[in-house]
C-alpha cells in the first residue's frame, strides 16, 4: 500500500502562511530579507574579489617565473613586483625554483611555481563552489522577499478597501 500523499496546498512543516501574518510582521520579516540580501551580496562580492587575487597570483606565477624560465633568459630576471593594485616597483628575481605563497593570516610558505599554481586553483576552485551555493541562497532569498512583498501590497490594500467601505458606510 503506498504510503499517503500530502495535498499539494499543504505548507511544507515548519513554514507560516505568509497571508496569516500582520503587516507589521511582514514589514519586519521583508526588513531583515533585505539586511541578509546586502549582506549576502557584499560577501558575494568579496569572494570574486578574492577568486580574482587568486587568478591574479596564478598568471603572475606563469608570466613571471614559468614565463622567464621559457624565454630562456638568465637566472636574475627583472620583474615588476606589485605592492599594491596600481603601484609596482622593480625587482629581480632571485630563485626561479621556489616562490613564496601567502596561505593566509600573514604566513607566507615557499613552494616551487608548480605547487603555488595548484594552491592558487584549488582555491579558485572552491571558491567557485561557494560562490554557486552563496548564488543559490540569494535567489531563495530573494524570491521569499518578493513573496513576503506581494502579501504585504495585499494586506495594504484589503485593509485600505475595508477601511474606505467602513468610512463610505458611516458616512452615507
């Protein structure tokens, strides 16, 4: 015997009808929607930004030192070093063998070009996966912002049209 159905109509367990809330419920619960938004959307752009440092450290990795190594040029190459995002001075570069990799929190290992260039896409890689998960918690937030939107309009509006037939009652 198979095991019984829910009606489609039934809310999943744990959910709230949205049209049994107040209007100041739904005015609190599309405020908070809107502070985890921006949140979410800052730290979605913040993840890019640092998916993109990490492109950025890859290609210096490969034009830098693999790139050197393949011109064939000597051992002490002259390099721009960045020391911020539009400021680089010159440099040279003492050991084309090794590199050092910022792992975070201000700790700095060597590693050859090759192990910096996998550290560098293992992290772009994961960060990839945050990304489209971050990307799908937004898109349910935001439809549940348009919801809480559309019940709010209708209760604004039924309150108003009873509000307007009570005073057109009482004053006829």
């Amino acid at each position: 015997m198979p095991p019984p159905s829910t009606p489609a109509s039934d809310p999943p367990p744990g959910s709230v009808n949205v049209n049994s809330l107040s209007v100041p419920q739904l005015r609190a619960l599309q405020t908070r929607l809107s502070s985890e938004l921006e949140h979410l959307t800052s730290s979605h752009a913040k993840l890019r930004a640092a998916q993109s440092k990490f492109r950025d450290c890859v290609r210096s990795i490969n034009e830098g030192v693999v790139g050197s190594e393949k011109k064939g040029t000597s051992g002490k190459d002259d390099i721009l070093v960045p020391l911020t995002s539009s400021l680089y001075v010159k440099g040279k570069l003492a050991d084309r063998e090794k590199v050092l990799v910022d792992v975070g929190t201000g700790f700095y290992v060597e590693k050859t070009a090759q192990k910096a260039t996998e550290f560098y896409e293992d992290k772009i890689k994961g960060l990839e996966s945050n990304l489209t998960e971050l990307e799908k918690i937004v898109q349910t937030k935001s439809s549940q912002q348009r919801l809480f939107e559309d019940a709010l309009r209708q209760k604004l509006l039924s309150e108003g049209a009873t509000s307007s037939a009570a005073a057109a009652a009482g004053g006829g």
